[in-house]
C-alpha cells in the first residue's frame, strides 16, 4: 500500500458541508444483484433491502449534514470501486458493505446525551457497537449469523487504519477503500472521473477539512482518553488547548516500566 493511502485514511470519518438537509435518495431500479434488490443512487447501483433503508433512516437521524453527505459518497465509492472489479463484486457481500459504510461514522454523533456515543471508547468502536445494535433489532438471526455481523463490526472499527484493514476480508476493505475515496482523487482508487462526479454533484463536498476539523476537535476535547495513541492525537495538539497525550501514550508505559 502507498503511504499517502495511509495519510488519507487517517483523514477518514467525516464530511463534507453542506447547508441544507439532503433527503433519503428513492430513485429504483428493478434489477437485481446477487439476488438483492438494486436502485440506482447519484448513477451508482447500489442495493435496496428493507434492512439498508432502515439503515439509511437510522443513520440520518445521527448524522450531520456534513457527516451524511460524507458516509453517502463514501458508500456510493465503494460501490464503485466494487462495480468495476469482477473478482471483489462477485466475493463482497453487498449488505455487508452497504450497511458498514452507511454506518461507519455514528461515532460522530455529537447530539446532547447521544445513545450512540460513550464516554471511554473510540469513535470507531461507538459506531461498531451502533451498528452491530441496530442490526440485532432489525435483522434476523437466520439472515444475520455472526460471521456477517463480525464483518460490519471490523469493517467499522477499523475503517481510520488503512494499514490493518488492507489485509482483512475484502468485505472490510472496501468499505475502508470507498472512504478513503473521499479524500483522494478518483484515479487513487480506479473510480471513473466521471462517475466520481455524478456523486459529488449529488451529495456535495464544502469545507471539508473545517469539518474534519470541528468534529476531531470536539473528540479530542470531550474524551481524549479515547485519542491518545491514536490518528486523531496529532489534531487535539494542533486544535485543543491544553490536550496533552504525554503519559498515556504506548511509548510511556514502555518507558516507564523498562528503564528503571
């Protein structure tokens, strides 16, 4: 993997800006893939089970403008990256991918007393539990073994880590993959400019770093435990005043109990 692959991803989990409420897309498409029913999003084909438009509500209702804007054209570049290469489309479970890519970011969430949101855990694994959750109460067991459920949650949880989630399941990379596209050009990854477009035009992209900025902000300030150690420790120095990862951090403990 390039090093700027893995610049990009430390990017990844947030937004573009865009000032009005987007609504959920409903344009259909009566194909089928693999058997699931298909629509047609922003000239993306993209499944439609009753499950990924819950999903798609749910995730609305946590989510920003900016942030919903963000997880669509990451979903959306997934699916192209996946439409594009016959090996991954016939191995990626598609609901597996729709649902981890609309739900990665719940983590996000900064509504007052969020039921999604914990004190002490990461906001990667807020939005894996989330999901993990919501699939429980809206999907079925027969449908939804643990192998299925296990890939939503890596996928999720290891969506900012582009060096671990490049060797898991092509299930899970993609879902990192198709985030990561928001960060780069279409080229990086193989999407049509075109196509890239045609997404862009649908759920638009304004100051995208103002956004990566205020929502790293507010995790960095509001439980910084969970960013020590992590991509997100270099913002909380740049952004939060006071924010220090000096005796939390791996090398401390090493340190500390080594050199004595």
């Amino acid at each position: 993997m390039r090093p700027t692959h893995v610049l990009i991803c430390m990017m990844t989990g947030l937004s573009a800006s865009f000032p009005i409420q987007p609504p959920l897309p409903s344009t259909v498409n009566s194909t089928n893939w693999t058997g699931y029913p298909t629509r047609t999003l922003a000239n993306v084909t993209v499944i439609d089970t009753p499950l990924v438009r819950d999903a798609l509500a749910f995730t609305r209702k946590h989510s920003s403008d900016e942030v919903w804007n963000h997880v669509m054209r990451g979903w959306l570049y997934g699916a192209l990256i996946l439409e594009d290469n016959d090996t991954l489309r016939a191995t990626v479970d598609p609901e597996v991918h729709a649902l981890a890519a609309i739900m990665h970011d719940l983590g996000f969430d900064q509504t007052p007393s969020s039921p999604i949101v914990s004190a002490d855990r990461r906001f990667e694994i807020d939005g894996a539990i989330a999901a993990r959750d919501f699939i429980s109460h809206h999907g079925t067991q027969e449908s939804w073994p643990e192998r299925r459920m296990q890939l939503v949650w890596d996928a999720i949880a290891l969506h900012s880590q582009a060096s671990i989630y490049a060797y898991k399941e092509p299930d899970v990379a993609a879902v990192g993959n198709g985030v990561s596209a928001d960060f780069t050009a279409p080229a990086v990854f193989g999407i049509p400019e075109q196509a890239y477009a045609a997404v862009l035009q649908e759920f638009p992209k304004v100051d995208l770093l103002g956004s990566v900025e205020q929502t790293f902000f507010w995790l960095c300030q509001t439980k910084p435990a969970t960013t020590y150690d992590t991509f997100l420790q270099p913002w909380g120095e740049r952004l939060v005043p006071g924010y220090s990862a000096v005796g939390h951090r791996g090398m401390d403990m090493i340190l500390e109990n080594l050199e004595q």
